[in-house]
C-alpha cells in the first residue's frame, strides 16, 4: 500500500487511464498547463499533449457539451468543472442529454463520461462557492453519482467511472484535497454502488458521506469513550443509486440512526435515507431516526457566521445522546 493524498489518488487515476485507453481524454478549466486547481491532473498535460488534456474556455456548457457529443463517438472524456458551483451552468448538458440519451434513443447512443467535481464549503470562499450539490445530481434518473470519502475511494471510482458505460458524476470535497491515506500499489476497481461500514458497532448507526463520514467517526470515537455507546459508521459512498439494503441491514443491527450531511438538510441525502428508513425499517426502529445537516441559509463569507452555519462531529454526539434519552 502506498500512502497518497487525495489529489494524488485522483491524479494517478487520471494517468493509469489515459495510459490504458487513447480514447480517454480530459477537458476543463485550468487542468492542463496549470495542472488543475487543486493539481488532480498535475504533469499529465506535459505527457499526453494538448490533445488529450484539453484546457477550455469559462463556458461550463459548452465544454460538457462538446464532451458529451465526444463520448456518442467511442471518445471517454473526464471533465472536470472546478467548482460545482458552476455546474449550473451545465445542468442542461448532464441532465437533459448524458442522463437520458441511451433511453431517448432505445439504447443506441450512449455517453460514458465522467463529471468530477468539488463542491462543498472550504474556508471563506462565500455563498457562491460553497455550494453542496450532491441532492440535485443524486435526484436525477440516469446518472451515477458516488463521492469519495478517502483517496482509495477518490483512486477506484475514478478508474470505475471511466470505464462504465453510464454517466457518471463525481463529488469530490475541497477540504479533503490533502488528506492522506493508503491506496493500493496495484489497479484497484472501486464499485460505483453499494455503501461500506467503516466502523462497527451495536448502538446506533451514523450514515454519512465524503466529509461527514470523518465528523462521523469522530463521533463515534467520543461516544464510546465518554458514553459507552458503540455506534456503526456507514460511508454512503453511492448517492445515486443509495444502497437500500445496506441501509437496512444496519439498523437492523443497531435500531436507531442518524444521518449525517453537510448540506442544507431540504430535500438532500438525509432526506432520501429517512423515507428508506421509513418504508424498509420502520419496525426495527427504537427511536426516530434524527438529521445532523447545515443551516438552512446561504452559506455566509465572515468566517464565525460560516462556522455557525455547519455541522460539526459535536453536533453528532449531541443528536445521538438526545435520542437515547427520549
């Protein structure tokens, strides 16, 4: 196992693909000459040339859609938009064209793309660069969406992603850039579906993803040391599709649950999660199941205010104790 940061993990994705297949391309702001903003394709435009690392205009719409036309003809591009922020601008592109060609067409056209991405909120960067967008994408029928919680996750699913037929978007967290941890020396395949337990326990279940999972486990570490609660901590690596049966599976174990997510928690992650848990777990359940999500407001640029605005692991311990005292 070598130890990489998460960028690097991303990075020698990038590379082992564009090795192993000509036809993968990438295409963004800044990824070439300038290596990415958050380095993730560092040196890959010095070794595959300006063909195959292509920098492109500020036109989110135009260069998602140049790539998606790029995959109905055999091209694997991996687009990145530097923030997700700007995916706005190309929600038409993934939503109305990757996400449903194959079944507008009767099977015909397919777009094998990937969409990376990082979003969430970083250290005052402001309400339009702190956007969490994970519930849009996740909401969308036809697109894959999973976000990595750990480079081995960022490495496998990059490398699964580029070779799925299906549209594929990844949320990637700005503030995990440089977390570090072990990634195989060899291949590695991540699947594009499931969820992992990344802690075991009998209590309670802390579903989280990307970032949250972190919060999550640092909850759980307080709650066994300070309050001899032992709870299980689920890594909801796959937004779309969510892995219901493991969802289940774990409460059944465990009879209570708490979703963990650094969005705003309308219509978001914890949502979904509660409706599974409320049409699949209803009588396994010994408690409601409870939400630890953001503040339902812009996320604001003064750095106290931005702070207050987030949910942090404290906020996880809190909502697991007030469940066991009802």
């Amino acid at each position: 196992m070598a130890e990489l940061m998460y960028w690097e993990a991303v990075r020698r994705a990038h590379d082992e693909e564009m090795a192993h297949d000509p036809l993968v391309i990438c295409m963004g702001e800044d990824i070439g000459v300038a290596g990415g903003t958050y380095k993730a394709t560092k040196g890959l435009y010095e070794k595959y040339g300006p063909d195959r690392v292509i920098d492109t205009p500020i036109s989110e719409n135009g260069f998602t859609g140049l790539g998606i036309g790029a995959s109905f003809l055999g091209v694997r591009p991996i687009i990145e938009i530097m923030s997700v922020n700007f995916a706005w601008l190309a929600m038409d592109q993934i939503f109305n064209t990757a996400a449903k060609v194959r079944y507008m067409s009767g099977g015909q056209l397919e777009a094998p793309i990937v969409v990376r991405s990082p979003g969430g909120t970083a250290h005052q960067l402001g309400a339009q660069h702190s956007a969490r967008m994970e519930k849009v994408f996740m909401g969308v029928a036809g697109l894959r969406v999973v976000t990595p919680s750990t480079p081995k996750q960022a490495y496998g699913l990059l490398k699964s992603a580029v070779r799925c037929a299906d549209p594929v978007f990844i949320n990637e967290h700005e503030l995990m850039y440089n977390l570090k941890g072990e990634v195989p020396d060899g291949e590695y395949f991540h699947p594009l579906e499931g969820s992992e337990v990344v802690r075991e326990g009998r209590d309670v279940t802390l579903f989280g993803y990307n970032i949250s999972v972190h919060w999550a486990l640092q909850a759980a570490g307080v709650l066994s040391r300070e309050h001899g609660i032992e709870a299980e901590v689920v890594d909801l690596f796959a937004l779309n599709p969510l892995d219901r049966a493991g969802i289940a599976a774990s409460v059944a174990r465990t009879h209570r649950a708490v979703i963990v997510e650094e969005a705003e928690p309308a219509v978001g992650v914890g949502s979904e999660v509660m409706a599974i848990l409320n049409e699949e777990c209803f009588f396994e359940l010994d408690a409601a199941p409870l939400r630890v999500s953001a503040v339902n407001v812009p996320i604001p640029y003064n750095r106290s205010l931005e702070k207050a605005a987030l949910p942090t692991a404290r906020d996880v311990v809190e909502a697991v104790l007030a469940q066991f005292s009802r």
